[in-house]
C-alpha cells in the first residue's frame, strides 16, 4: 500500500510521446495539465485557454509536425505556466536542518508545518537510499488513515481541477464566474472548429451525408457558426442536385429519352458514383454509355496520376482506389459502359482520397 502511495503522490503519468497519432503539441498541452508538480501545471484558465486556441489554430492549419506550445506562444508565455517556488516560502515548505521538499497532494497545502525533528520518520525504502531515523520512535499508528488518503486522492485531483478553473479567491464571485465562462467558450469555440475541419475533409472526399452531419453537430453547439453553416449548407445543396438529377434520370428512362436519361446519370455518377440510384439506371444505359465511360476512365488516369505523385502508393486508400479501377476495365471490355464509368469515377475518388491523405 505505501509504495501505491507513493506512486500516486510522487511519480509522473506515464509520458504520451507513443502516442503517434496524436500531434506533439496536444500531447505538451495534455501533459503539462497533468503534471504533479503545482509549480508546473497551467496556473490559471487563462493560460489553458491560450494553450487551447494555440493547438486548435495548429491543427486547422495542418502544422501539427512541427509546432510545440513554445513556437506557438514565444518561450516567454510558454514558461509563464511555469511557477518558479518562491523565496520567501510560497508553494514551499519551510526548510529545516533536514532539508527536503514537499511533494505530491501535501504540496497543495503551503501553510502546512513540518513536523519537529524529533518525530519525523524518513522511509527508508522509497528513495533507494538507506537513512536512519532521527529522534525517538513515535508509537505505532492506525493504517486506516493511509487507506483513507488513498481513497481521497481522485477527490484531491477534482479539488485541483476546479481550483485551476477558478481566479484568485480575492476575486469578486462575478469576476470567477466570468472566468470560468470563458474557459467553457474556449472550449466550445475550439471543438466546434475541430468538427467544421472534419466536415470540410469529408466535403473534400465528396462523402457529402457525412459532411452534413458532421457540420449539423457543430450547428449544435454553436448556432451562430458561419464556417458549420456554409459547410452544412454545400453539402445538402449538392446532396439535393443529387436527389433531383437521379429522379430525372428514372423519369427520362421511363419516358424512354434515353439521351436524356444519360445525362442525368452522368451528373449523378460524377458528384457520387456510389449514390443508390446508380445501380438501378446503370444496366438500361450501358449502351448509350461509351463516350462518357471514357471520359471518366481519363479521370481515373489523372487523378492516379495526381495520387503517385503525392506519394500515396503505399496507402490503403490507393490500393482499393487500383482494384476499383480494374473492376472498371473489366466491365468496359464486357460493354458494360455505364457500369464501368462508375467503377471508373468510383477510382478516380479514391485516387483523389489518397493523394489528400497524403499531403495532409
């Protein structure tokens, strides 16, 4: 039990540095949150909110290789989150002719006296030194206060936490809630920006649903976002051109235009190749396809071409853009045209998936 303590009073967290896909920056910020030494943490809200928007506005701008919290806030405001223990005894126990200091949750506690020389034990098992103990032994004490304080600690955590949250306690009610409101807006701003850059990358890879209810939830939090509005609002509009051309499609091939027909389905496979009507209109139009399966499988080359180039070869992304490719050439040589240009268009937004993949 006391070397669990001492675990949990004494050592660090284990570092997160194997946390690959996690970008360094996040990983500083998340780390100096936790550290055990008061002296070490962020101080004040203030600092974690600096901190947040730092990280958010490197994530946004694809810089997470090679940003840290100290190029983003100058070596000047990254220390500023450092505590220095003060001379005069703030953040530090008083100093006797045994000079040791106070670590772990008792740290919290400035005021708190050392005890006399007489009495204090020193383990002698926890430091790797041996020591001997000074003074007569005290009478042996109850073990449940140690089983309580371990018991407490996840509350000490909590204490902390909310302390952190909180300005000064010289500072009027109105002035902390304040200052808790705006760590909660920090917070909110920087994971509302967090789900409007997903649904830009899932726009980007024409996953238009996904991109509209990626940018709903942002919605959600933050009404008033015109970045999740703009997003939401691109992808439902195209997500409607669908909706009409493939009803416009059935219609014509009903009515048996099927040059009319053709077209709309070519609207329909080069927004989406995946939509659910495609699978229905494809087979009565392969006929009247060819022209159009040849210029999507020159769409296809192009955008592999563009893939290879960003050195997405290796990526998962790339080969099952190649299998669909050759699926594509396959229902070409079978006269399949219209089923072959989805294949091909199917490639071509696969290929282009990977080359992002890569550049990102």
């Amino acid at each position: 039990m006391h070397t669990v303590l001492f675990h949990v009073l004494q050592d660090q967290p284990e570092p997160l540095r194997h946390w690959v896909d996690v970008p360094t920056i996040l990983v500083e910020l998340v780390e100096r949150a936790l550290l055990k030494d008061p002296t070490r943490r962020f101080q004040n809200a203030e600092q974690l909110r600096d901190a947040v928007r730092a990280v958010r506005q490197v994530i946004a701008e694809g810089r997470e290789d090679e940003a840290t919290l100290e190029s983003e806030l100058g070596p000047h405001a990254a220390e500023e989150t450092l505590v220095e223990p003060a001379e005069g005894g703030r953040l530090a126990a008083p100093r006797g002719p045994v000079e040791s200091r106070v670590m772990g949750a008792v740290a919290l506690d400035a005021s708190r006296a050392p005890e006399p020389e007489r009495t204090k034990r020193v383990p002698a098992t926890l430091t790797g030194r041996t020591s001997t103990q000074v003074g007569r032994r005290r009478p042996a004490r109850p073990r449940w206060p140690v089983y309580l304080g371990a018991a407490s600690v996840p509350v000490v955590l909590a204490g902390l936490y909310f302390l952190l949250a909180r300005p000064s306690t010289t500072v009027p009610t109105g002035a902390t809630s304040s200052g808790a409101g705006q760590q909660i807006g920090a917070l909110t701003e920087a994971l509302v920006a967090n789900q409007v850059q997903l649904a830009r990358k899932k726009l980007e890879d024409k996953n238009y649903a996904a991109a509209a209810a990626q940018a709903e939830r942002a919605l959600k939090l933050d009404p008033q976002s015109a970045d999740a509005r703009q997003v939401f609002e691109q992808a439902r509009g195209v997500l409607k051109q669908l909706d009409d051309a493939a009803a416009e499609a059935k219609s014509a091939l009903n009515a048996g235009d099927l040059d009319k027909a053709a077209e709309a389905l070519w609207r329909v496979l080069s927004a989406n190749p995946g939509h659910s009507s495609v699978e229905e209109l494809a087979g009565p139009l392969d006929g009247s396809f060819r022209g159009r399966a040849e210029e999507a499988r020159r769409l296809m080359v192009e955008a592999r071409s563009g893939a290879e180039r960003a050195k997405a070869g290796a990526l998962e992304a790339f080969s099952l853009a190649a299998g669909q490719a050759k699926e594509g050439e396959a229902r070409f040589a079978k006269g399949a045209f219209a089923r072959a240009a989805r294949g091909f268009l199917e490639a071509r937004d696969g290929f282009d998936r990977a080359r992002h993949v890569a550049q990102r």
